[in-house]
C-alpha cells in the first residue's frame, strides 16, 4: 500500500504492526485517495465520506477492543457479530443491516444501555449513503478499514488524520449556513491556549463545540505537560446532532476514550441552561472556556423566561459572551471570538459590554486578521477574560484592556494564505512577558486602554485600535487596497444576508 500504510515491510517482518508506523498525514492520504479513485464524488461529498469513515473506525475499534486478551479487553457497545458481518455482506443486505445497526446504537432510549452514551451521540440521526453506494461502501469496509489492526496506529497520528479530513472538509461545512459552523484555524487556538496556560489540572469546556477543534487544542495543550488526564478534562454541547457527531469522533480517535465512558459531547442549546456546559451529571466545575460561537443573528432567542440571569437580549455572539461570563466560576479563563458588531453596536451588545467589564477581568482583545473566516463575510475578534468577584469598592473588575492589532496589514484566508502559528508569536509574547501580565509593554501593535476611561463613554465601544492606523501612509499597496474593498464587501453581503434572514418566507 502507498504511504507505507499496509503489511509486509521490514517493520512488520521484525515484529512491529506496520500501522504502528502510521502518520496521520499518510492515513489521510490514503483515504482521500480512496474518495477520488473509489467512490462518485458527485454523489457523496466529502463531509458525508468522513462521517462514514468514523462511523467504520468506531465499530472496527469496538470490535479490535472486545478481541483484547481477558485482562485488557473492553465490553463491545454494538453486538459482537456486527463488525464481522459487515465485512460479508454487500448491496442490499450491507444496507439493512448498517441501518439498523445506526438506528440501535442511536437510539436516545439509554435506560436499560447507559454504556451507549457516547454511541449514542456518534449515530444518532445518522444518516447512511444511499443503497446504489453500496459497492463504494463494501469496498471501503473491505480495502481500506477492515485489513488492518487500528488499535496499533498511534493514538496521536489516528486523531490528527481524522482532524486533517475534518479540515478538508471546509467548504462543506461552510455551507452549514443555517446553524453558523466555520472551522477555526489551528494556529489561532494554540495560541489561544498558551494565552489561557491550559494545562493538565483544567476542565476545558466549549458550549459551541462544533467538529471539537477547540476541545482538541486544549488537549493536545494538556497532553503535552500530562500523558495522564482526568476523563472530564473536556466537555462540548451543540445544536447540531452532526457536529456533535463530528467532535465526538474526533475526541475519541484523538484520546483513547473508552466508548463505554459516559459522553463528553450533548445535543443541547446551552443558551437556555443556567450552566456553563450542559454535563452528565459529574459536577464538575469547568476552568477554562474557549468558545466560537456562530455569528448570526436569527433564530430562537433566550428571554426572560428562560434566562433571568441575562443582562440583555442579543444576538449569538452577544449571548454566547454573556453565558460564559455569567455562568462559568469565579477564576475560570476564558477566550471568545466575537464578530466586530459585539465591539460597538448598541442596545444589548453595549450592557453585555459594561457588565462584562464591571464583572470579568478583560484583560485582552485580539483584533484577527481579515480573512480568516471569509464565508461568513465578518470580521473577527478574541475577548479573553478572567470570571472575578466583584469588588466591594464597586470599581470594574477590569482595570485595564490591553488591545493586540492582528489585523492591520494582514490578510489570510484558509486556501491561499493561511495564518501560520508564527503569525501569533509576537502576539503570545505580548500577552505573556516574563513578568506576567503586569509586565506587559506597550508596542507598535499592543495598546493599553484604562477601563474607566472605556465606561466613561454612554455606549462603552470597544472598537480599539493599537498605534498601527495612524502610522500608515497614503492608501496603502494595490493588494492592501483591493484586500480592503473585498472585506467591505462582504461586510455589506453579511449585512444584507441579516436583512434577507430578518424577512417573512412569504
């Protein structure tokens, strides 16, 4: 096999599985191969084949860990028979018996199977390819999945193949336009989570998890000071039943995750909960929240009935912001994106806006590059606070907002340009001088604003700039200046499209 994924080199003569030599980026290969070669493009798209391969890794490695010796085998969650069976069937009786397999180990009835919570999470609403794809589909079982030992991939590689598939498939989910999914580039959560110190003593929580990549940065972030971390080190909810399908996968093939624990992931709308995550039951107190939530403006909003607790009714951004400032405990780090609009506009965003300040220490605002998330036609921001008690003398828990602009001169998109982990490195070093934050020095791109100076204004804009605007000359280079018109652009098309959602079907 191409990529050195197969049998018979010198490593497996010698004793070692060959997938232990496996790395993610070959396995990725080999399977998007597959997809080009194998299968009809037209009539799957790629977001629909990734599904497919973690439905299939999921029950190959049930079945791989169920054939362990007595002492390190793990009860099976789906029958015993059901991977061996797959393998023998094609057409028709392949379809039947996969969808009903999906149907029981989706079933949301958990009361006599609580050990298929997770499973549950994985297969539910699952959809399988339609009964004229069952060639491509046995032929996935039969090639590519089935032959091989995935218990002896590294836990490592086997996560990051399945992350790199979940980022090929970008544009699918892009198309997701009804529930707001994007995909946030890597470079930007490691620099988020060495800005937060994650480490292997947090419980990191995201309540917009979407395909989990903020929950996998943080733990690859706590892998790397501990190979031993607590089972509620992560915890994600969303609305969207596929995405929590997405995230549940990707948590398991990135961290080992016994499939009979109970399930990191729920199908819930956080907003309406007075929880910083919805859990199953552990208790637990999140520390860190790292969250970007979807930038849209319509659908059902909290109110009073459901959110006393609010300071104001607003968009997602605006009540996914106060959420998490509200509701995680007093010590807890966050790291929010927010659209440009939650910066300045009016009404709610302004309350959330004062309270945040008055109740969070704020202590940075990271102004991204333009670009980033081009689709979704905004601009994007980072606010990273501290939950605080309120002080008894009643001034904010923020004393200063120290502003690092990421965003002037630079353009990244995801295909073209895409940010780099050295794009953040001056910005990481900013935050965190070896003196700490109260070391921190103003520059060309870091800029210091005192709180009371920001309240002394009726609507409290946070629009901030550091000293990079006024320092620029002329219009800038051709490329910056058509950079600048396209981001107009879909600043306008962003608007528009919140008109276009805000109107009648008829």
């Amino acid at each position: 096999m191409a990529n050195g994924l197969g049998r018979g080199n010198g490593a497996a003569a010698a004793g070692v599985p060959a997938e232990r030599l496996w790395t993610g980026e070959a396995i990725a290969e080999r399977l998007w191969r597959f997809y080009r070669e194998g299968t009809n493009t037209r009539a799957i798209t790629r977001l629909q084949f990734v599904e497919h391969v973690g439905y299939l890794l999921f029950l190959k490695l049930d079945h791989e860990r169920a054939q362990r010796s007595a002492r390190f085998a793990h009860p099976p969650v789906a029958p015993t028979d059901a991977w061996p069976d797959l393998a023998l069937l094609s057409g028709d009786a392949l379809h039947t018996r996969l969808t009903q397999l999906m149907d029981d180990l989706g079933n949301q009835d958990l009361t006599d199977r609580p050990d298929r919570q997770i499973a549950s999470v994985v297969f539910r609403d699952a959809q399988l390819w339609g009964l004229d794809r069952m060639a491509e589909l046995n032929k996935l079982i039969v090639e590519q999945i089935g032959p091989y030992r995935w218990l002896a991939v590294p836990q490592a590689e086997l996560g990051r193949a399945f992350s790199q598939m979940l980022r090929d498939c970008r544009d699918d989910i892009d198309l997701k336009i009804e529930t707001g999914q994007t995909l946030t580039p890597l470079p930007i959560l490691n620099a988020i989570t060495k800005v937060l110190d994650v480490g292997p003593e947090d419980i990191v929580i995201d309540p917009a998890c979407g395909t989990g990549t903020t929950l996998i940065a943080a733990y690859n972030a706590m892998l790397a000071a501990n190979r031993q971390l607590t089972p509620t080190a992560l915890a994600g909810a969303d609305l969207d039943a596929q995405m929590c399908r997405l995230s549940m996968l990707n948590i398991l093939l990135h961290t080992g995750r016994p499939f009979t624990a109970p399930t990191p992931i729920q199908l819930a709308d956080t907003l309406k909960r007075k929880v910083p995550v919805v859990r199953s039951g552990s208790g637990i107190a999140p520390t860190v929240a790292i969250c970007n939530p979807p930038f849209k403006s319509n659908g059902v909003q909290p109110d009073a009935a459901m959110r006393d607790d609010f300071w104001a009714y607003g968009d997602f951004p605006t009540n996914f912001l106060q959420h998490l400032a509200i509701t995680l405990p007093q010590g807890a780090r966050a790291a929010v994106f927010v659209p440009d609009g939650v910066l300045f506009g009016g009404g709610a965003a302004a309350s959330v806006r004062q309270n945040l300040l008055r109740n969070c220490d704020v202590h940075t605002l990271l102004r991204l590059p333009t670009g980033l998330f081009h689709r979704k036609g905004v601009k994007s921001n980072i606010l990273f606070f501290t939950k605080s008690a309120p002080k008894p003398s009643g001034e904010p828990a923020t004393k200063d907002l120290w502003v690092y602009d990421a965003r002037t001169g630079n353009h990244h998109t995801d295909t073209g340009n895409p940010v780099t982990e050295a794009d953040f490195d001056d910005f990481v070093a900013s935050c965190l001088p070896e003196g700490g934050f109260a070391a921190r020095t103003e520059s060309k791109r870091f800029r210091r604003y005192p709180v009371a100076e920001l309240l002394d204004h009726p609507k409290t804009s946070l629009d901030l700039k550091a000293h990079l605007a006024p320092e620029l000359g002329g219009f800038g280079s051709p490329r910056e200046i058509a950079f600048e018109v396209a981001d107009r652009l879909d600043e306008a098309a962003a608007h528009f499209r919140q008109v276009a959602e805000a109107l009648p079907g008829q």
